[in-house]
C-alpha cells in the first residue's frame, strides 16, 4: 500500500532544483521540506521573500525516515531547525506551515522595528526583511489571520475534494468546482478592486498562503473534466468584478519571483499529483479528504 507514495522522484526539478542546489550548506536555519508540498512550499517562499539565510534538505515524509523522525517525530514536513537561544540552549524544531511562516516573520524582522535580536549575523543579512503581517496595526494582522484560516480550512480543502472527485460523477465534480470557486470568490472579495495582493501593493502572509495551490490549479485543468471553470473575462455574470481581481491577483502571483523560483517542472506535478486525482493517495491529506477532517 506504501508503495504508491513512495514511487515519487526523489529530487526537485527545474527552477526549484537550482535554487536547492544554492541552498545546500548549513546556516542559521535549516528547511525540511519536500519539492512537491504546497505546505512546504509556503515557508520556502517566505524564506525567499525575506532573504533569510536557509538550508534546504529534502525528504520523503512517506518514508519516515529516522533521522527525519528525530527532528520532526510527526515525519511531516515542512518541518524548520531554528537557532539556538542566547545561552547556547538547542530548540525544538518547528512544524505547520502557518505557524512556521509566522515565526520566520517576526524573527527575522526589518531592523527598524527590531533592532536586537538574538540570531546575530543571520538576522542581520535579513535586516531589511519585509513584515508580511502588519507590524504596527492589530486589527489588520488579525484580519489577516481570519482569511489564512479561511485558506487553509476552507480553500485548500476544496482543492483537494475537488482534485479527488470521481471524473466520472458529473454531478459531484460540479459541486465540488462550486464549492472550491466560491471559497476563492469569498477571499477575492477582500482584496482592493485595484492592487495586486491581499494588503494591496505589498506582498503579504495572505498571499503565500494561498499561492502555492494557486499554481498547482493547472493540475484541476489537466485532470478534471471542464477544468478549474474560473470564467472567461466577461462571462463571469453577476460576479464578473470578482474574477476580474482574481485575474489581477492571480497573474501577480505567478510573477513572483519567490513562486517561481520554488517550483519544480510542471510535468513533475502532474506525475506526483495523480494519485490524489485518482483518489488513491495514502497521505494524510488525501486521507483527510476522503473522511471530511482537518487536514494535518
């Protein structure tokens, strides 16, 4: 049964590969990730963002590795080795994409808010790091959060469902589509009807969260019948606006040189992506899916 996930290439592709191989010596933090993860994929585009010194090692998390199960005894990835404290003191690893990128946030602040730290030289290659959570505005940061928490309990689960639907169940493919585009309209329609990211001219925690499923919707175009169904400009009916800024939105994104830079060859998705459109994935998340969980 394990053998369907573990068949996947061991090694990142393309833009992806050539960024790894820069990342390959050992700095103040270390990324346990894996090349195909959307979750991992999150932490590395902020890693990226904010020019935060990093090594990047590549796991199998369907293989458990033990040295892996030493830092991460969950054996999911991402999972991030952080720096000692000032005392010398060794820290647990970190684990849960959202909660990684919040921390690599706030601990590699810019130095104009944050002018001491305690990772010495790594933060200060940092210091002009931006925030991509509002630094001096608490509504706005917990605003935030509500639409990351929307993302990962509404958006990214409708991806899912909607890649893992039955192609021949025209019914349900529908209704999964439905489900999925109005998640995404629902986050569209707190965004400026004019700028290009969540907060509007800045890229923020928003916008990473969401992206990296945002460039995996080309899979939903190969593998379902009819495809993502985003509308045609001016075919979009009553909710036109709204498709106009997810193209604004959308085409930022891919931009992105962060988001580029950590992807692999689209053929290498399509590979690994075909057990969950077959609905034969044993991960966790294809697990969570198909029950109607949390996805881990």
């Amino acid at each position: 049964m394990a053998s369907v996930d573990t068949s996947i290439p061991e090694h990142a592709t393309g833009a992806a590969a050539g960024l790894i191989s820069q990342h390959s010596a050992e700095p103040a933090v270390t990324l346990y990730g894996s090349w195909f993860c959307p979750f991992v994929q999150r932490v590395w585009i902020i890693l990226e963002e904010k020019k935060i010194p990093y090594q990047y090692v590549e796991i199998n998390p369907y293989r458990k590795d033990p040295s892996f199960l030493a830092i991460n005894p969950r054996g999911l990835v991402p999972a991030l080795a952080v720096p000692p404290d000032d005392h010398g003191n060794p820290r647990k690893p970190l684990y849960d994409s959202t909660v990684i990128a919040e921390y690599l946030d706030e601990a590699f602040a810019d130095t104009t808010t944050n002018t001491t730290t305690e990772y010495g030289a790594a933060t200060a290659a940092a210091a002009a790091a931006p925030r991509f959570l509002p630094a001096d505005d608490p509504y706005e940061r917990a605003r935030c959060r509500l639409w990351i928490d929307h993302i990962n309990t509404r958006i990214v689960p409708a991806f899912y469902k909607f890649l893992q639907q039955d192609p021949s169940d025209a019914s349900a493919l529908a209704e999964a589509r439905a489900h999925f585009l109005e998640q995404l309209r629902l986050l569209v329609r707190e965004m400026d009807d004019t700028l290009p990211y969540f907060l509007g001219e800045e890229f923020s925690l928003v916008d990473a969260m969401l992206a990296p499923w945002a460039v995996r919707l080309f899979l939903l175009d190969h593998y379902k019948p009819g495809g993502v169904g985003v509308p045609a400009p001016e075919h979009g009916g009553e909710n036109e606006q709204d498709w106009v800024r997810w193209r604004v939105w959308f085409d930022a994104v891919h931009e992105r040189r962060s988001v580029r830079g950590t992807m692999s060859d689209a053929a290498a998705y399509v590979e690994v992506y075909k057990r969950y459109a077959d609905n034969t994935t044993h991960s966790l998340v294809g697990q969570a899916t198909r029950m109607g969980g949390r996805m881990p």
